[in-house]
C-alpha cells in the first residue's frame, strides 16, 4: 500500500475514533480537534496529511521544526498549517518559538511564560498557550503542580503577548479505561476550579494515541496523535527544543 493511502486511512481511522468517543460521551462533534503529532517526519508526509484535510500539527524539537516549518511554506505556501509547540521549553529558546508557532502548549513556568509575551511579534495576534500541569508529579515529566497552578494561570493571563486558553497534561500511562479517566478528570476538575476564578479557558489538551478515548470522556478539546496517524517513530533527533 502505498505511503498516502496508508496516510488516509489512518487519518480516517483516527476521526471515526474521535466521532466514536464523542458520540459516547454524548459530547458535540466539533468540540474535539485533532493535532497530529508530526515530530520526527518529514515536510514531506506533513504537507501529505494537510492536503489531506488535516491543518493542525504538533512539534516537540525546535530546532527540527523550525526547518519542517520553512520547508512547508516554501513548498507549499498556499496550505494554511498551524503550528503548535508542544515539547519542553528552555527558556534560552524562547525567541523563535514566539516567532514561529501560533501555539504553545508547554508553559510551565514564569520565566518561560513572560519571555514569549515579551518577544512575540507586534506584528502577530497573541500567542495561544497552554498551562503544562504535572497532574502525576512525575520526576521525568514537565509541567507545574497542581498547587501552583492557580498563581501561574493568573500571571499567565495578564501577558499582553499570551492568550491562555487551557490546559495541558500527559498523564501516566494506564492500560485500563477506568484509570486513564481519573487521571484525566483531575485535570477538567483544576481546570474547573480556574473557570470559578474568573479565567476564561476552553482547552483541555490531554489524550494521545494510546488513551484518546478515555480524555475525549473527561474533556478533552484537543488530543494530541502521533503514531495512530503516521506510524511507528524512528529515533528522535539529538537537538531538542
């Protein structure tokens, strides 16, 4: 089978889960956007997938991204592709992902946050971000606790450069349904307790391949799908963001 045709029926794969999952949680159709996952492959099966329909995609590595970028609007410039910076963020690297991304998904903290809003471009609308929350407060993974979370949102939100929308969480892995949903309905619930004090948030961004369903069930806007649409990663590039 060739590559674009396996490309297809993935990306139909993925929506009729997405369709599936809202149906079950009697949830609106439209209420959940696809971000694929597009770390580690090429210009090439990015601009594959957008001629495809899919418009919205995910980069974890700076430096590979930034060139993914440029290659896209070179090739094709009339494909409108929105970006979003979804991996761990050095603040040293703050500049060109304020230039070039129209999300970020991983502020986790206030140095990061204020460095985007003070470079991001005048020319440019805000950026669109998301508050990164360590829900499982694991050592390897990024993101604020839950305890600091109110404090941050609030200085996130008084940035002229930044537009907080949401939340951001990749749980621990779990093989059962019952324990993906916990873990996922802890981060709606914060989410929640920040709507009461008065911040506008719509996004829930948490689900990927593996746990979808389960994130669609307790929220989740946007889930973040790598593998179930392009197939098995090779290794990841040295330069990281």
């Amino acid at each position: 089978m060739d590559t674009d045709r396996l490309m297809s029926e993935r990306l139909r794969a993925v929506q009729a889960r997405i369709d599936a999952a809202c149906a079950a949680s009697a949830r609106p159709r439209e209420q959940v956007t696809l971000l694929a996952v597009s770390k580690t492959f090429s210009a090439d099966r990015v601009i594959a997938m957008a001629d495809l329909g899919q418009r919205r995609f995910g980069e974890n590595y700076l430096q590979e991204a930034l060139g993914k970028i440029s290659e896209c609007a070179t090739q094709r410039p009339d494909l409108p592709i929105e970006w979003h910076f979804i991996g761990p963020i050095q603040s040293n690297k703050t500049r060109p992902i304020a230039e070039h991304f129209q999300w970020v998904h991983g502020i986790d903290r206030e140095k990061v946050a204020r460095r985007l809003s003070e470079q991001r471009p005048a020319r440019l609308p805000p950026l669109q971000v998301c508050l990164q929350v360590n829900i499982a407060a694991e050592d390897t993974k990024s993101g604020c606790s839950a305890e600091q979370a109110p404090e941050l949102a609030a200085l996130i939100a008084s940035l002229p450069g930044l537009r907080l929308r949401g939340l951001m969480a990749i749980p621990r892995p779990q093989a059962d349904p019952a324990a993906q949903r916990a873990q996922f309905a802890q981060v709606r619930q914060l989410q929640e307790r920040l709507q009461a004090q008065g911040l506008a948030l719509d996004t829930l961004s948490m689900g990927m391949s593996d746990d979808l369903e389960a994130a669609i069930a307790e929220g989740a806007t946007l889930v973040r799908v790598g593998s179930a649409l392009f197939g098995p990663r090779g290794s990841a590039p040295a330069a990281t963001a």
